[in-house]
C-alpha cells in the first residue's frame, strides 16, 4: 500500500483527514525524512470516532462467535502476506531492524491466532440463590468501547495487543496511536482490519497531538475503559483522570529490568541473553535489561566478553538487514540519555564502552562503578545503554534487583534452576525468567507489572478478564414472600 494512503484519519469506515489546524510530519528517526503528514484529529474528530464505535458495537456485539473468528483468522493472515511491506514501514518509521520487525510481527501474528479464539471462550455461570425457586445467571458482556493509546518503540504490536482482544470480546476501539508512529501504530492496523472483513466504523483512529486535543481522548464519556502503554508519568495521568471519570485503566508502564548472573551460569550463553535482552531495538523496550547484576566471581570475565559481543554490533541503517543498532525515536531521547550518561561517569562511574553518537543513532554504552542511589542505576534507559553491577550472594542481588520503583521483567542465569527460580520468586515483578531473556511476550501468558510498571494484565483469560464486565440475571420461577406483604 502506499504510504500517503496509510497517512489519514480513519473515523466512522472513511479515509479522510483530521479536522484541526495542525499538520503531523511522519519522519524517518534516521535520515530525518518526511515520510507522510497529517491533518491532526480535533475533539470534533474524536467525538465523531468514539461515537461510530459505539454505534457500530452494538450489531457488532450480535454477530455470531465463529462469525467473529473468521476476521481475527483473516488479519492473521494479512499480515503475514504483507510481512515485507510492515518491515519496511517499520524500519523508515520506527527505526527498527529487520530482526527487530521479524520478531514484532511473529508476535503480532501469534497475537492475532490467540484473540480469534477468544470469541468462542467467554463463558458465563449459573449459581445457586438462597432464595427459595430462583437462579443466578452471571453474564460476560463486553464493556462496550476501549479507548488505546499505544507506543512508539513497538507501536504495530503493542497496539495489536490491546486492540485484537478488545475487538474479539465484542467492543469497539478507537486507537490514539503515538504522534512518532501514526502510521504502524494506527492507520496500518485499520488497514488490515478494513481488509480482514472488519465492519466499518467497529475501529477507528484518530492521529493528533495532545495540544489539540488535551484529556479529550480520556475524558470522553463513551469509552468505558483506557488501554495505555507507554512510560510511567504519563500513565500516572492517565490512570488519574480514568479513576476520575469512573472508566478502568488497563496500564503497560515503564520497566528497570534486573538481568542477574549468578556464580555457577553458563557465562557464554549468559552474554547472548544479556546483549538481546538490553540492545534489542537499541534498548527501547520496557522490558530491556537495564541493569546487569554479575556476581562478583565471574564478574571481570563476564564484562570482557560481554563488552567485546556488544562493540561488535553493527550500527547505522535500519533498512540494512545487518544493522543491530539503528536509531532512538528522535533527538530529544538521544538528549536525554546522554545526559544520563554524563552526570553518571562525572558521579563516578567508568565507561566501559562508549562512542559517539551519528544523527540519532547512539552507539552502545557500558557503565561500571555507577554509584548505589543514582538516577541511572534507578530510572530507565531507553536506549543503548546499561549498567553493570556486581553483588556477592543471592540475597545482595534480590535486595539491588528490588531498588527500583518499577516490577515489570528480569532474568536469573544459573545452572541451578531450583536456586533459579528461588532467587526469581523474590524479585519483586510482573515476569521474570529463568536462564532466558527479560524480553518476552507469549499470547496466553498473562503480561503486567508490579509497582510503578502498571496496573492490569493482558493476553489470554487476563484479557477476558480486562475487556469484559460481569452482569447478574436473577430469575425467580415462584413467587417470593417479602416482609411487607
């Protein structure tokens, strides 16, 4: 498709542009480009899109369960029949690798397969009353529509996330995709949802800019819950002005993933984990490994080999299928992690590995020495950059781990997978893993963090659980007495 026909608002099953007075200039996050503009959306326009969901949920909550099915299966299908074409949209747009979209849309399609199924699991139940000749039926319904502002750094897949579930249980879905990724984060999935047999109308998007709009997209009285992802202090707000308004807050936040290496793992295979679970779409994941706890006994070998892997990672163009390394969203990330950066090493703490940065693209940074409380040993880093620590027994390490305001990944290497899984039952976090990597995502696994990571889960029953609201039918086959009578 052409990616002027991807650049307009989609409201109410028509193409067209935003009704406000800005244009939205798409970029290529490395060579600066204008991939496509974009009327913005105004509040008329966001309005108009909660209202055609709405209106359109209705039949749509009607439509048989196998009816349903069918368009999850055909969007599954579509988009591995247009892999090549999402892969090049992602490396112009986000920036990302080829590795980096092989493994966002082998997600997405799993993601797909996963929600078709879910029409066909809501189940409902019968239960006793204590009142003489009645029954108590317990209903799932669907909430109605579900408001998704999504990311930039995994926008096709996280938007997926939130949006093929929340369609499979009988919603509507208005998307907000990010200002950065309008196009892979939204209108794309409209596309393909346009093409899978999706009614009109069902999902809408609106691309903007919070200027235009302001809380308009949150506070709007129709939608009846609000899917965010994206970091911490944004979703603060949006979890404050949902609780406000009565709506429910389904919220994937920031991560300071602990990647611990404890004293009997295997070293090789430790550092393989490490270097994709921290530079993996150069450390723009929430799940990233920011911080590196080694144990002391083989911490000095780990760091060699792990600093001589990652200097050897190749950089630059994203559209290069052997780049690793492409580049951060836009200049002000870059700003902002080498700031990090530098009050680090002027703190105390000793580069091990670090470059220049060429346009937006940071080469990999290693930290060692970071000094215990500092803000770049607490925050994340979203970017190319880590920090390794060392500790001397297991309990040292649970304690680092902890001291972080954020749960939501981690890793435990070790050749003792009972003290494995003894160490990771004490991190205080959403998902950790066991002699694999901090990044991971599984369609039936319920995903979410602890702590300032987030409130909610998603993928599988946990999305159910989310996306659909109980209702009690009481029905009285007699006649009751009542107290009065």
């Amino acid at each position: 498709m052409d990616i002027t026909q991807l650049a307009k608002q989609y409201i109410g099953g028509i193409w067209r542009d935003g009704a406000g007075d800005k244009v939205l200039v798409d970029a290529n996050p490395y060579n600066k480009e204008a991939l496509a503009e974009f009327p913005v959306a105004d509040r008329a326009d966001v309005d108009e899109a909660y209202k055609s969901a709405a209106q359109v949920q209705v039949e749509w909550n009607k439509v048989n369960a196998y009816a349903k099915r069918t368009v999850f299966e055909n969007a599954a299908r579509i988009v591995g029949e247009r892999a090549q074409e999402i892969t090049e949209l992602l490396a112009s747009e986000v920036g990302g690798t080829a590795v980096k979209a092989g493994f966002e849309i082998g997600i997405a399609i799993d993601m797909l397969k996963e929600a078709a199924t879910l029409p066909l699991r809501i189940e409902g139940s019968i239960l006793p009353s204590p009142v003489a000749d009645t029954e108590n039926f317990v209903y799932r319904e669907p909430v109605g529509v579900v408001g998704v502002i999504s990311p930039f750094n995994f926008p096709f897949f996280l938007s997926l996330k939130s949006v093929a579930p929340a369609l499979a249980t009988g919603n509507g879905v208005v998307i907000k995709p990010h200002e950065e990724t309008p196009i892979t984060g939204g209108t794309l999935i409209a596309s393909i949802f346009e093409e899978a047999g999706l009614p009109a109308g069902l999902l809408n998007v609106t691309v903007t800019e919070i200027p235009a709009i302001g809380d308009y997209f949150l506070e709007h009285p129709i939608p009846r819950v609000l899917a965010f992802t994206g970091s911490t202090a944004v979703g603060r707000h949006v979890g404050e002005v949902a609780a406000r308004h009565f709506k429910k807050s389904i919220l994937e936040l920031g991560g300071n993933s602990a990647f611990i290496v404890l004293d009997d793992a295997d070293l090789d295979y430790a550092v393989d984990s490490a270097v994709f679970s921290r530079f993996t779409h150069q450390g723009q994941i929430c799940m990233s490994a920011n911080r590196i706890l080694v144990h002391s006994a083989v911490a000095a070998e780990f760091r060699d080999r792990f600093s001589a892997k990652v200097a050897a990672l190749p950089m630059g163009d994203p559209s290069d299928p052997s780049t690793v390394i492409g580049p951060l969203i836009n200049a002000r990330q870059l700003a902002v992690l080498e700031e990090k950066i530098d009050g680090a090493i002027a703190a105390g703490a000793t580069a091990v590995l670090r470059g220049e940065a060429s346009g937006n693209v940071l080469p990999p940074v290693i930290l060692e020495n970071v000094t215990a409380g500092s803000s770049i040993a607490h925050d994340e880093l979203f970017g190319p950059v880590v920090v390794l620590i060392e500790f001397d027994t297991d309990e040292e390490a649970i304690a680092i781990a902890n001291d972080t305001e954020f749960g939501l990944s981690g890793a435990v290497h070790t050749g003792n997978l009972t003290r494995g899984v003894q160490v990771a039952k004490q991190i205080h976090t959403g998902m950790i893993h066991v002699n694999d990597a901090t990044i991971g995502d599984e369609p039936i696994v319920p995903f979410g963090g602890e702590k300032s990571s987030g409130i909610g889960r998603l993928n599988g029953p946990a999305s159910i659980d989310e996306l659909t609201t109980q209702k009690w039918i009481s029905v009285n086959h007699g006649r009751r007495i009542y107290p009065y009578q």
